[in-house]
C-alpha cells in the first residue's frame, strides 16, 4: 500500500512531492515523533490504548512509547471504553494531558456519552474554571476485510457537538504540527486519521512544531472548479488531478483539515473564482461534512 499510494503521488506539486534520495518521515511515524517528544518534554503527557504493547502499534504510531516513557504514564486500557475514557477524563480535570488511540472510530461509539456529555461541556459548565486537555484519536477508512461495522467514518458525529475540536490532517506535516497543538490545546481534540493516510510520505522536520488548528489550506491552484476535501479524500482529488490536467482542466483543491469549528472564508473564495463546487468526503451520502 505504502509504495502504491507514493508512487501514484510523484511529481505532484505542493507538501507532497517526495524526493527519493532524502529521508522521508511517514504520517504515522509523524504523529508517534510528536507524541513521544511532547511526553518527553512534559510529564503530564500519558497514554490509553488497548494494545500498547501490540506488535502492530496501531499502525505505528504507538511504537516504542515502552521505550521513551515511564510505565505509570502509560494505560492499557481494558475492553471498557465508556470506564476508561471516563478515567482519562478525570486525569484531565486534575490536571493531565492523556491522549487516547482507539483502534477504529466504531470503538469510541462506546463511549459518545462521556465524549459528548463530560469530555465537551466541563469547561461550559464550569464557567472555564475546569478544562479537559484530551487528545482522542480515531481511526476511519476501510481495508483488511472488516465489513461495515469496522470501516465507517464517523467524524461527523463528532462535527456535531460543541466543545470538541475535531481535526482530519492528510500529510505527514500537518499531522506532526497538529497532534503537538491538539496536545497543547487546553480543550477536547479528536483527532481523525484515515488508515490509508499513515503510509503517506513526506519530508518533516525532527523537532516538534506547533500547526494551527484553524482553517482549510489550498493544496493545489486551479481555475475551473473547486474541490473541498476531507482527509484522504485529498489524495485522490490530487491524484484525478493529473489525469484532468491532460485534457485541459485546472481544479483548485482544498484540504478542510479542521472539522470543527469550521471555516470556509477560503472556500468562498475559491468558489467566487471558480464558479463550480465539488465535496469529497469520508462519510455518508446524506448529512455529511460535504
């Protein structure tokens, strides 16, 4: 898969573009970079996740947190979702950064409550004397066979509720730069991360940076329709984009990358330019981020 999704890639003006003689960072390797020096540098930082040992590391990007980070930081969680989220929660309020990674965003639905009801209103109905800095990860897309009650992708869900930042990054460098921010960020962060996006490669720095969680980027200039992507969605729209160009047409695409809250000044733009509209999303047809 890995070499399948950069080879089609090559040559693809933007963030992208991935020289062969240089080291490249993978999506996944980006986020685990960032998680580690992040609890490296601040010992608040702890981790839940079932299988945190497992040779798989959630698609890598759990690997070595044994090695870097003290055991007491460190969760396995049981098979009780709503329980642990609940304690991770609790280790927020008293003054801890956990960062949860559930395996697929189905396993969160076990725990809409605590996410919805404690997770996203504690700093409302505390009047911002209590915070929630929380960082849950979920993993949407298809693949392995999993049929559909491990391969939906649920983030509008999450769009939904006030008090959660909801963020999808694409690219190696977005993801480094954004899980450090949604670390930092004193509030609710689900973080959705799209399985096919992890072997993506890219250039990224060694050292931790901080990425605004505000706004869509525009990936790829063009001037005759616009097309808003969401998370992986961007790599097929760029690739369709090499196919068009050879028949004479130039779209303007744009990466959403922050859900919730929601800003399309830059997508209005592009379509006062353009004229023409086109959504690529994860999720269902009907009531979707497109």
């Amino acid at each position: 898969m890995q070499k399948s999704l950069n080879s089609h890639l090559q040559g693809v003006p933007g963030d992208i573009y991935m020289p062969k003689k240089k080291l490249l960072t993978t999506f996944s390797q980006a986020i685990n970079q960032a998680m580690i020096l992040e609890a490296k540098h601040d010992s608040s930082v702890m981790f839940f996740a079932q299988g945190l040992t497992d040779p798989t590391a959630v698609f890598g990007t759990l690997k070595d947190l044994t090695k870097n980070i003290p055991m007491q930081r460190l969760i396995e969680m049981p098979t009780s979702e709503n329980g642990s989220l609940g304690i991770a929660i609790g280790a927020a309020m008293a003054g801890m950064k956990p960062i949860v990674s559930f395996h697929r965003v189905e396993f969160a639905l076990l725990a809409l409550e605590q996410i919805i009801n404690n997770a996203a209103k504690t700093s409302f109905l505390s009047e911002g004397k209590l915070n929630v800095p929380l960082v849950i990860r979920l993993i949407v897309g298809r693949g392995w066979g999993q049929g559909p009650n491990h391969s939906q992708s649920l983030e509008t869900i999450f769009s939904h509720i006030p008090g959660l930042k909801v963020i999808a990054p694409t690219f190696p460098k977005d993801a480094k730069g954004m899980v450090v921010s949604a670390i930092r960020d004193k509030n609710p962060v689900i973080i959705i991360e799209h399985r096919w996006c992890h072997y993506l490669e890219d250039n990224v720095r060694e050292n931790n940076y901080l990425s605004p969680l505000v706004g869509p980027k525009i990936i790829k200039k063009g001037q005759h329709f616009t097309v808003v992507c969401v998370s992986y969605m961007t790599i097929e729209a760029l690739i369709a984009s090499n196919y068009l160009e050879k028949i004479g047409v130039f779209i303007e695409i744009i990466d959403v990358r922050v859900l919730r809250p929601l800003k399309i000044d830059k997508i209005y733009d592009s379509i006062n330019k353009t004229k023409h509209l086109m959504t690529i999303d994860l999720g269902w047809k009907s009531f979707g981020i497109g």
